[in-house]
C-alpha cells in the first residue's frame, strides 16, 4: 500500500488531519486501534474554542455542531456560596461551543468516508520504520493480514498511549510532566440543564464541574482522589458530593436524574520536545497532555494538525520543508501557555489536602481576584476561548 501521509489514530488530531490533506488534494490513510463504533462513542471532551468552531465551520465540518451544539458566551466560577460569571464575549468579543468531541469524530469520520477516505479501523500491531529516510513505512495487522504502508511522511496522532512518541529515539527528546494528586470522576447524567452556562466550582470538598450535553443530558465531574474505586461512589454519594460542592447562598439546587455513565481519570501535564523527528511528526495528546481543568486537550490537538497540514501543503506545492522543519517550535510555543493555563486552572479550583493554611488563603485571593478585576477575568477569559491559532 502506498500514500503520501500515513496516519496513526482516529481520534480529533487524525481525522482532522486526513480531512485538511484532502483539501488540498493530499493523500493520506488513518489506522486506528479500535472499531469505528467505539471511537464514535467514547464520552471525552465537550468545549470547542472560538478557533476549533471557525476551522470546522471553514472547512465543511460545521454544519451538525452549529444545528446541535450549544454557543455559550461566558461560565460562571462558584466559590464560598456565590457564583461568579466571566463574560467571554464582552472581555474577549469570542465565544465557545458545547458540542461532544465524539460527535465531532462522527462528522469527521462521515466526512472523509462520503470523499472516498481511507480510514482502516481495528488494525493491530502497528510498527513505524525509516522515519530517517525519506520513505518511511508502517507495518501492521489489518483482518488478521500484515500490511505494510509506505509514505512520504508519518504523522503520530494516536493519543497519550499509542505506538508513535516511543518510537522517537529516547537521545533526541526531553519529556517534561507534572501530576497532580487530583483525579476527576465524571459522570453523564439524564437529567435537564441546572443552569445555562458551565459552572466550575471550587469548595474545601474539592473541585465540581457542571457541564451540559444537550436539553436531556449533563455532564458533571467532582474532585476526587486519583487512585479511587467507582465502587466507592455509589450514586447516593455523587449527588450527596455534587450539591454540597455547588451549594449557593440564595438555595440554589442542582437538578438530579439518572446517572447512565462513571468514571475516574487521572491528571497529569505532560509534552515532549521536539514533537517531530525525521519523517515522523507527533500531534495532539501523542505529544502533550493537560489536565481537563482548561478544556484544552481536544483544542490543542485542533491546532497542531492546523500547523501539520499548512506544512505539508508547502511541501507539496512548492517542495519547501522550512514549515515542516519549524513545526513543533510553532506547536510548542502555543502548546506551552496551554499548559500553563491548565495547570493555574487546576490549582485555583481543585482543593489540595496538602496545602498550607497560607497557600489556602492565597487560593482564595486569586479567586476573588479573578472574579473582581477586570484585568484577571480577562486573562482568564482570553485563554479559555483560545490563543491565537499561529501557521
Ligand atoms: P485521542 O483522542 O486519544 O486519539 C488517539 C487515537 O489513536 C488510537 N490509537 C492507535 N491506533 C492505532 N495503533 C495504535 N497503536 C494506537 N494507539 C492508539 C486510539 O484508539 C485513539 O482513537 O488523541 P487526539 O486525537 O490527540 O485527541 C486528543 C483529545 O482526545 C483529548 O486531548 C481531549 O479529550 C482532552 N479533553 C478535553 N479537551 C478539550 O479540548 N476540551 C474539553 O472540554 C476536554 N475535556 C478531555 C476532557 C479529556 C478528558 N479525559 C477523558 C482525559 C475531559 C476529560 C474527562
Ligand atoms: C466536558 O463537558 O466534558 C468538559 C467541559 C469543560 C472542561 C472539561 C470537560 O473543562
């Protein structure tokens, strides 16, 4: 088998990515782990930046998120029984979607099958090779078959865990991470929206979240130790949890329902530099993680593939490899504030047994200063609906 670009991973970075080359007449082919049903309904991530929302929509992805997403213009921060909102639109003139990262990957995967896409699913035991040549391969199983793929160029878009960062030689890279000892328990929930907007909400219990799906379905996610049992959150609990960390003053009450979905995820920060080497190019999580406080992981991914395509569209229109070679120094730069804004958003609302009494107070200060100052909702703001995407 033979393409220009070889894909690892059908997740938002992949599948973005396929669909970017094919607008400029670029082949590529995915291969991805899992089945096509189960990417499709993998509960992950729900915030779409200002500059995720404007990319799907100018490429031809847009039209379902912009019939059954939902706009917000700003989210509230609730702490010591009050709520707080940052009004995205007014301090930034930009707004976010609330729109499921697996119904993205439905309309991603849609599209590229309708344009006659390759995208092989349920393929086992990838390998890369000659990512110094400059016709790399990958072998793999595909229907109990082995396969082998040649390319033009490797792009590693298969998560956190996948095959393509291991395969950079250890010499060449830094890997830079932090943990937290923070994980989140989420939960999906049929129930109607409690308010109109998200709401993060730090209490000395520990972190909550309040996130939406639709009219019927709500996402909601509590702080909760990440080495913990789903067998120890029944969901009495949950709720006993999720109305004290949301407690308002005025008697505010979550609205409760069926809980259909849990479960716990770690969090950690982590990227890898450089994100390229020879032939090889890693993006999304392949090459960086950051805690969900921010809503950038799924954004992040966005972006890089933005980058990718932009560079390998220069290749192959004018044989230019500057871009190519510059392409995780422009990921990083961007990659980096995410994860500083991921982390200060972790640490303002998580509660950390640990903490001193005076690093508590401080705490406190920058939530009241974040929710006082025009100047810190903006930064707060401004980084939340995303970065400038940079080519
Ligand atoms: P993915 O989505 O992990 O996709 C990688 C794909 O590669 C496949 N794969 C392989 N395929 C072939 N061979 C192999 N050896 C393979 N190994 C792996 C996998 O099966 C998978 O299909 O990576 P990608 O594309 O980089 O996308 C990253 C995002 O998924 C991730 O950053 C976000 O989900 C993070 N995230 C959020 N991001 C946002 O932008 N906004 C949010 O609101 C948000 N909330 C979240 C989140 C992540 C969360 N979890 C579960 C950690 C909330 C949560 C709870
Ligand atoms: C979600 O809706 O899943 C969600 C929203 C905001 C976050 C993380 C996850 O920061």
């Amino acid at each position: 088998m033979r393409t220009q670009v070889g894909i690892i991973g059908a997740g938002p970075a992949g599948l973005l990515l396929s669909h970017l080359l094919h607008l400029q007449g670029i082949s590529s082919v995915v291969l991805e782990a899992r089945s096509r049903k189960e990417i499709e309904s993998t509960i992950r991530a729900g915030v779409l930046e200002q500059g995720t929302i404007d990319l799907l929509n100018d490429t031809g992805l847009g039209e379902r998120m912009m019939r059954e997403g939902a706009i917000h213009t700003g989210t509230e921060l609730r702490f010591a029984g009050q709520g707080h909102r940052i009004d995205f639109l007014a301090l930034t003139g930009k707004k976010i979607m609330l729109y499921a990262q697996h119904e993205v990957i439905k309309d991603i995967v849609k599209a590229r099958l309708e344009a006659g896409g390759e995208i092989l699913f349920e393929v086992e035991n990838v390998t890369l090779h000659g990512l110094e040549s400059s016709a790399p391969t990958i072998r793999f199983r595909y229907d109990g078959e082995p396969v082998e793929l040649q390319c033009d160029f490797i792009a590693g878009c298969d998560g956190y865990h996948g095959v393509a960062r291991p395969a950079l030689p250890a010499s060449m890279h830094t890997e830079y991470q932090r943990s937290y000892p923070f994980g989140w328990l989420g939960v999906l929930v049929e129930a109607p929206r409690s308010s109109e907007e998200l709401i993060y909400a730090y209490h000395p219990r520990g972190f909550a979240l309040i996130s939406t799906r639709s009219v019927t379905v709500q996402r909601m996610y509590l702080q909760c130790d990440p080495h913990d049992d789903l067998a120890n959150w029944p969901d009495h609990r949950i709720w006993e949890e999720l109305h004290a960390r949301t407690e308002l003053n005025d008697g505010w009450r979550l609205k409760e329902g069926r809980i259909t979905q849990k479960n716990i995820v770690a969090m950690r920060s982590f990227v890898t530099e450089p994100m390229q080497y020879g032939r090889l190019f890693l993006a999304g999580d392949a090459a960086h993680i950051v805690p969900p406080t921010g809503a950038k992981g799924m954004n992040l991914a966005v972006a890089d593939v933005r980058v990718l395509s932009h560079a390998l569209g220069d290749y192959y229109t004018s044989g230019s490899s500057d871009r190519l070679e510059r392409y995780s120094a422009i990921c990083l730069r961007r990659v980096w504030k995410a994860q500083r804004f991921s982390w200060w958003m972790t640490t303002l609302l998580h509660h950390d047994d640990n903490a001193s009494p005076y690093d508590l107070r401080r705490q406190l200060a920058d939530l009241d200063y974040v929710t006082s100052s025009r100047a810190a909702a903006t930064t707060l703001a401004e980084n939340y609906v995303g970065l400038p995407m940079e080519d």
